[in-house]
C-alpha cells in the first residue's frame, strides 16, 4: 500500500474527523492543485485578454500530451476539453442522421447525463433506445456484441459501470461489432483508477472522462478523444471549434479537423490549470494507474476482511472481492442504503449511494489507517 497522505494535506486538514469513502466521486485534491488555482488567478490578472493565448497554446498542449500518455493515444490532437462530459453528449447527438430517429444501443447503468438526455428525445420520438441489462456482469459483454450486430448509429457503454464497479473488458470486439456504429467509451470510473490503453482502439471509439473523480482535479476539465475522421461536422458547435478550420466548401460553416471540431466556447479554464497540475505531480511521484488500481485493491481487502461486527455483509458486495473485473469502488445491495448513508454521515465517514446501492470509494489519499478507522466507527455504531 501506498501512504500518500501529506501530498492531500489541504483536504485532509479542512476536517480532520472526516473519513472520506467517495474517491470514486469527489476525490479529493493534491495540494499542487491549490497552486494551479492561484496561477489561473494570477495569469489571468497579468495577461488579461492575452490569458487565451497561454490556455489555448502551451496549458491546453500540456493537458493533452498528458492525458495522452495516461490513455496511450498515439496523437494528443485528437483530445479536446468542455466543463462536463453533457457537452459532449450534446455534440455526438448533435451528430446523427436528422432524416430519421438515430438508433441508439447502451446499457441500463450509463451516467446521468446520458440517460437523461436520451430519455427526453425518446419523450418526443426523436431517437430509438435500446438498452441492455449490465447484470449479469459475467456475459454483459457477449449481449451487447450481439446486440450491436443489429445495427445501430450510435454505440454508447461505461469501461466501470458506476451503479456496480465492474469492470467491462475485451471492448475491441464490441467496436468489431458495431460496423458503421458510433463508439463512445465513457471512461469515467477507469481514467486514472486503472491502467487504460486505447492505442488498438483510438482510430474507431470516442473516449469521453474528466478530472472530478480520480484525476483528482475536480470540476470543469473534462475530455473526449475523437477518432480520426468520425463526426467531422457537428451540428451543436462553439464558434471555438472553427480554430484551425483550413478546408470546406467556400460559405459552410468550417470545423478544425483534429479535436477541436469538438470545441465549445468561452470556458473558465482553472479547472484545466488543475488537471495539468495533478497529472503532473501523479508523475513526477513515480506514479502508474497499474499501482493506483493495486493499491486500491489492497484497501478494499483490508476493508472486506474486517467487516465482522460492522453491519455490513460481504455478500452484499455486488462485485465481490475475488471477481478481479472490478473498479476501485465496493458496493453494497442493501435496502437500508438511504438509512446506512445517513448513519455513517453522523459519524463523518462520507460515502455516496444510488437508490439501494452504498458506494465506497478507495484512492491515493486513503491509507491502511483510514480504513482501520473507519472499521472502527463502523463497530462503534453496532453498540
């Protein structure tokens, strides 16, 4: 196990009696982020209007070039940034066939963002939804490959299902499936828990995640790699995206050909300033998403094995511990969720929960003594 803990002291220190079990949520923030913050400040009062060039030019490069080598994506270019991932799910939408309702093909366990947005248009006939069941996790895979060869336009699924933690792998035949499809890859619960390589796939799927949970840069940076040559003209577009535009028809509106035809507009750009900080800093520790995903395991086994006389059941884990597909959160079936999630909140141990699922979350800010100590507490309520 790793015990990084001085590098969060800012988090840790606002309210030292926490225990905070939502990494995979709101993961807390190392302190070079606070640093990040005040030179967005600082920049932006020396440069003024000038604080784009720097932004757009050498911050937006770092930003690519390092999520790039988390992903292993052979050209940053091909990366673009938006405050939430919604805006990305506006474009791609924006994207299909207007001549008739696009066809749809995702899962019941997809962010909320998606399945909103997808659920209005269905209210008003404007897409065709087909969704497949995540659980059983073992052959989730094997039905969305099937289903895929149906024909669809788009192809939305999750690497980590957020509702379970299970980890989805072997995606390279579900993008063999899906032909002419779309692929859009929500990486959100992988990025930066576990290792990810879309060297293989970078020409053919959309990858879409962001800095709030284990990037641990928090709001505002999220990202999408955009394969080469798919979707070149949204309809929904910022008038960033016309940055680059070299070809087109004379009179039609012009898209940058890499990346950028997926720009938004005007942004606040701290939260890019945190993302290249914490990257950063994750490297210049020596740090590899291999080791954040076994040290989170590592926690999680510390937590399950010591879960006599908490309450809480092993065999309410919905991903169970010796299921090695998993994500770096544990979540518990229970139908109590609402009333566990406020008991453990009175005794300052966060977590988070989705209708009967209790969620908690393992990271780099944790070490062996914070789940010992949530252990405790744990066994404290039961007296």
């Amino acid at each position: 196990m790793l015990d990084l803990r001085g590098h969060f002291s800012r988090f840790l220190g606002a309210d030292p009696a926490r225990l905070h079990f939502a990494a995979h949520s709101h993961h807390p923030w190392p302190d070079v982020t606070r640093e990040a913050q005040l030179r967005a400040w600082d920049e932006a009062a020396r440069l003024q209007d000038g604080k784009w060039e720097e932004v757009l030019g050498p911050l937006l490069a770092d930003c690519r070039a390092k999520v790039a080598r988390q992903l292993g994506l052979p050209d940053p270019a091909t990366l673009v940034f938006a405050p939430n991932t919604h805006e990305f799910v506006v474009r791609i939408l924006s994207s299909l066939p207007a001549h008739r309702p696009p066809r749809a093909l995702t899962t019941d366990a997809e962010f909320h963002s998606l399945t909103r947005q997808l659920a209005r248009l269905e209210e008003e006939g404007l897409v065709q939804v087909t969704r497949v069941a995540t659980e059983p996790h073992g052959n989730c895979l094997d039905r969305l490959v099937q289903a895929a060869r149906q024909g669809f336009d788009l192809v939305w699924v999750s690497e980590v299902f957020f509702s379970s933690g299970f980890v989805l792998e072997g995606l390279e035949a579900l993008a063999e499936a899906a032909g002419e499809a779309v692929l859009v890859l929500d990486g959100y619960h992988a990025f930066m828990a576990r290792p990810v390589n879309l060297s293989r796939l970078a020409g053919r799927a959309f990858y879409t995640a962001g800095g709030y949970k284990y990037a641990m840069a928090g709001e505002g940076c999220c990202f999408l790699h955009c394969p080469p040559g798919w979707l070149p003209r949204p309809r929904a577009t910022g008038w960033y995206a016309a940055f680059g535009a070299l070809a087109g028809p004379q009179g039609e509106v012009g898209y940058a050909g890499d990346g950028w035809r997926f720009m938004g507009a005007t942004f606040d750009p701290s939260g890019l300033y945190r993302l290249d900080a914490a990257l950063g800093w994750f490297e210049a520790q020596g740090l590899t998403t291999a080791m954040v995903r076994d040290h989170a395991h590592a926690l999680q086994a510390r937590f399950a094995t010591g879960l006599d006389g908490t309450g809480l059941d092993p065999a309410r884990l919905v991903v169970p511990l010796d299921e090695p597909r998993r994500g770096n959160f544990l979540t518990f079936e229970l139908p109590d969720a609402e009333a566990w999630q406020a008991r453990l909140a009175a005794a300052h141990i966060v977590t988070d929960r989705r209708a009967t699922r209790l969620r908690f979350g393992f990271g780099l800010c944790q070490s062996a003594a914070e789940v010992d100590g949530v252990l405790e507490r744990l066994r404290n309520l039961q007296r």
